[in-house]
C-alpha cells in the first residue's frame, strides 16, 4: 500500500466519522436552519488559500466545512491577512475569525471555544541547539508580523523581533543567516519545510516555548444567536476528535505538494 493509498483511507475514516458525528449534536438535528454566517481565515498555507483554478483548500478550509455539516450553518469564507480580518471583526463585518488565541482579539470579540491546542516552536539555523527562551536573549527571532504566538514569548523585552510576511519569507531568511532563529507552529514548520522540498536537518532542533488554543471568535452579537451558539458546539466536536491535528498530519504526509488534496468536499 503506497502512502497516497494511506492517506485516501485515513481521510475517508475522518469524513465518515464527522458524519456519524452529526447524531450527537442536537442543534444541527433538530433546529431550525440557521442563516449563513461570514467566517475570517488567515490567508496564508496551510492554513487557507485560492489555488489557481478559484478553489479554497487548506486545513481550516475543511475545518469550516466540517464546522458547517455538523452546526447546519452555512459559513461564508472571507480569506484575508489577519490585520484585515481582526479589523473587519472588531466592525463587525465578519461574523466569526479563526485565529490563535491572542490579547488583541480577546479585547474586540467573543472566544467560542478551541479548535486545537498548537505547538509553538522556535527553530535556530542548522545544527543549532536552544535549550531555553533565555536562549534566545538579543537574538533575531522571526515572527510572522502581528502574531503573539506565546505569552512568554510575547512580553519578553530581551528578543529583537523581526517581523516577516510569511512563513517562507522566514526561513528563508533563517537559512541566508539574517534571522538568528523563527517562531513557528508546528504543523506550519513541517508544511513550509515539505512545501520548500526541505527536511527537518534544514534547520536546528524545535524548542517548544508553549502551547497555544487555536481559536473561533465571534462577534458578540453572533455569540448571542442559535447559529453562533450551533457553531460553538461544533467547536467542541471537532476539538474533542483532535480534527484539526490529523487534517494538518494527512496534509503534511500527503505525496502530493497540491493544497487541493486536502478536501474531502468530493
């Protein structure tokens, strides 16, 4: 059985199990039908994207998709960076925004509930070995620009942050010697590494600074509604069966480097 096979199999047993899923909620069930709810993803792989041919794929692509069958609330993807996002969520102009759990959200929205638990990581050049954050005291640590990432990592004054665009644009910048580590998390890490035709050796042994939910925010004008109140169960099902984790693992042991490949929309 070649790996490709692995992966069809493994994400059958995913879709089948958010189906069986369904009799547990009994919103989706039984209510009525919910209107449909704009919904903020980062723009950025593996997260969310447009692919060439018009179609979104990513991981919290099909996370919305599932969130979607399981709440029975059709939810609109705005694709956008996160400033953009924060702020249309903050005007109200989203209804919901998937993020990292992050001070700057918690101020302007509702937290629903987790999707996952990330690992976030920093990384040195090759070869390098952090043992601590006090590792990292006036060194040069990418981090994508407007992310906390972690709350250690967040207050500390004595790391240079240097902002970056994207994750590519940072370990690029690790790997010419400008940057003296990155933060990442790491499902994000192992995505750019395999999408770069890289492997782990590329860069210095992960050191883990925290654990971080990531998180559905809403309005609190969406909190307050049945649909916002079905999507918040949903939250808990699909944090419970760890679907966010294994979306990210069939996407980064897939042969294929197509973002496309993730969906299982048929």
């Amino acid at each position: 059985m070649t790996t490709t096979d692995t992966v069809q199999i493994r994400r059958r047993e995913l879709s089948l199990g958010l189906a069986a899923a369904l009799l547990g909620l009994p919103l989706a069930a039984h209510g009525a039908p919910q209107p449909p709810l704009t919904l903020a993803l980062i723009e950025l792989m593996p997260w969310a994207t447009t692919t060439a041919d018009g179609t979104q794929a990513g991981i919290l692509v099909d996370t919305a998709d599932a969130l979607s069958l399981l709440s029975g609330v059709d939810l609109q993807l705005r694709l956008l960076p996160f400033p953009r996002g924060a702020a249309m969520l903050q005007q109200r102009q989203v209804d919901l925004m998937v993020a990292l759990q992050a001070e700057q959200l918690d101020r302007v929205a509702v937290r629903l509930g987790p999707l996952s638990m990330e690992d976030i990581i920093v990384v040195g050049r090759a070869g390098t070995v952090l043992r601590a954050m006090s590792d990292l005291k006036g060194k040069i640590v990418g981090r994508l620009r407007n992310a906390e990432y972690a709350a250690e990592f967040a207050a500390s004054t004595d790391i240079i942050k240097y902002d970056t665009s994207s994750y590519r644009q940072s370990l690029e910048m690790l790997r010419a010697g400008r940057l003296d580590a990155v933060v990442f998390i790491r499902s994000a890490l192992l995505f750019t590494l395999k999408s770069m035709q890289l492997t782990q050796a590329a860069v210095g042994q992960p050191l883990l600074i925290g654990r971080t939910p990531l998180t559905m925010y809403a309005t609190a004008a969406c909190a307050a509604t049945a649909a916002g109140q079905a999507i918040r169960e949903a939250c808990k099902i699909l944090y419970r069966r760890q679907t966010v984790r294994a979306l990210a693992e069939l996407l980064n042991t897939e042969a294929s480097e197509l973002p496309t490949a993730l969906s299982w929309r048929g």
